[in-house]
C-alpha cells in the first residue's frame, strides 16, 4: 500500500490537496514549502512541474511556472528536491505536468526518477486514457506509481466511469469549466454537478480543484468530496510572503480555524 493508499485508507474526508509550483518563488524553496505545509496539516502535496506552455493552468500558476523555469528550475533538480523532502516527511507528493515533459525527459527514466525520489502520483491533464492504457499503465504500476485523471461538467458519464476506474491515486474534480484561478464562490450548477458525481457511486477517491480559494469554498467541496485541492491562491500567498514558514501555516489556519 502506498502513501496515498495509505491516507485514504484513515482518512475519508477534508482531505487537503495544496499545490505549489517546485522552484517557486525561489529555486531552493521547495522543500521549506512542503515540510511547512505538513507541519500546517496538509495531506497531500501536488508539486508542479514548471513548463512554458501549460494547457489547464491559469494566469498565476502560469506566473509561477515561468519564474521558476527563469530561476532555473529542471526535471532533475525536482526528484534531488523529492529526495530531499524524503529524508524528512512521507506526506504523498503528487506530480503534476504534462506529457511532453516526460517524453523529453524519457518515459522510462522519467518514471524511474519518480520511484527512485519517492513520488506517489502524477497528475498528466493532456494524457488521453487510451494512451495510458497502451503504453504507461503496466509500467506505472511496476514503478509504483498511481495517477489521477480529470473529469470536468462536461464529462459524459461513460467517460467519468472510465476516468473513476483508471485513476489508482484519486479522481480530480474540476470544478468548472474553466482554467485555474477562479476565485468565485461555488454556483448552484456546480453543487448539482458534485451532486450527479455523488450519485454515480464511483470508487476512487474525489477531490474537488480548481476554484477552491478559501475556507468557504474549501468546505462545500469536502461536502461531496473526501476532499479539495487548492492551488493559485496558494501561490498568491507565496508570491507576497516575507516568510515563507509563516505565510504558510498561517493561510492553512484559516483554512482549518473552526
């Protein structure tokens, strides 16, 4: 059983999904960031993968990418970061990024490097199922490394089951058809879609993205999910922050505060 299989197994609901960009806002903050992120109460850690052309990432997380990737940032110095948060914490590390950047990096070294580093997931928003199921799924699965696929509003229910049954870490919920960075509350049409997911008994583990700002939003998605993911208003926190430690355990408090 992995780390993530291994949450999910103690912990069914308000499952806290934060994402930040590795290399951001500085080359070397990586680490601090994660390990205040768990001391914070974070379950789960979705490391971005700078990349120059990004396909579901909104204007900040785009930001993010392109100061990283100018700081320096690379594929390689991502798994020594992942080795060395290791040496510390076991919080599940999922990757995220997409299918260029392992076919670049090479499809077996890539997958090698996250089993080697202690990676648990990746998270490939352009990577078709079909294609998964050819050429990545056995060797994923050798490697120990489960993945989540996406399903949006306009998901046909066919391809919702499909997503469900493939995706061994958990199902990422997009909230809205939208890229990243929406900070609007939740509308009624977004409630009924969380509902009709609900309903649909699926069997991986839901995690609501996208949208989820604050405590607010945060809650109605651990509603009817076992939980959420929030990512370009943590790295709105990150871009204004003097200390990072702080910044940080802070902003999960309010997420947290009761």
């Amino acid at each position: 059983m992995n780390r993530i299989e291994q949450l999910f197994s103690r912990k069914k609901e308000n499952i806290l999904n934060i994402y930040t960009t590795a290399g951001y806002p500085k080359l070397h903050d990586t680490v601090e960031i994660v390990l205040a992120l768990e001391q914070a109460g974070t379950d789960i850690i979705e490391l971005g993968m700078p990349y120059s052309d990004p396909m579901a990432d909104g204007e900040t997380i785009q930001y993010s990418s392109a100061k990283a990737l100018a700081n320096g940032m690379h594929l390689d110095l991502l798994f020594e970061q992942v080795k060395e948060i290791r040496l510390k914490s076991e919080i599940p590390i999922v990757l995220m990024g997409y299918l260029n950047q392992m076919i670049q990096y090479g499809q077996s070294r890539f997958l090698s490097a996250c089993s080697d580093s202690g990676v648990d997931a990746l998270i490939i928003p352009d990577l078709p199922m079909d294609i998964y199921e050819e050429d990545y799924q056995e060797k994923m699965k050798s490697h120990g490394i489960g993945i989540s696929f996406l399903v949006t509003p306009q998901t046909s229910e066919e391809r919702l089951y499909k997503a469900d049954t493939l995706s061994s870490a958990f199902l990422y919920v997009v909230s809205q058809s939208s890229i990243t960075g929406n900070n609007k509350n939740i509308k009624n049409d977004q409630l009924q879609y969380f509902e009709r997911l609900a309903r649909l008994n699926l069997s991986a583990p839901r995690l609501v993205g996208f949208g989820i700002h604050d405590r607010s939003t945060y809650e109605t998605a651990c509603n009817f999910a076992n939980g959420a993911i929030i990512g370009s208003e943590f790295i709105r926190q990150l871009r204004s922050s003097e200390d990072l430690t702080a910044t940080i355990l802070s902003f999960i408090a309010t997420l947290k505060s009761s």
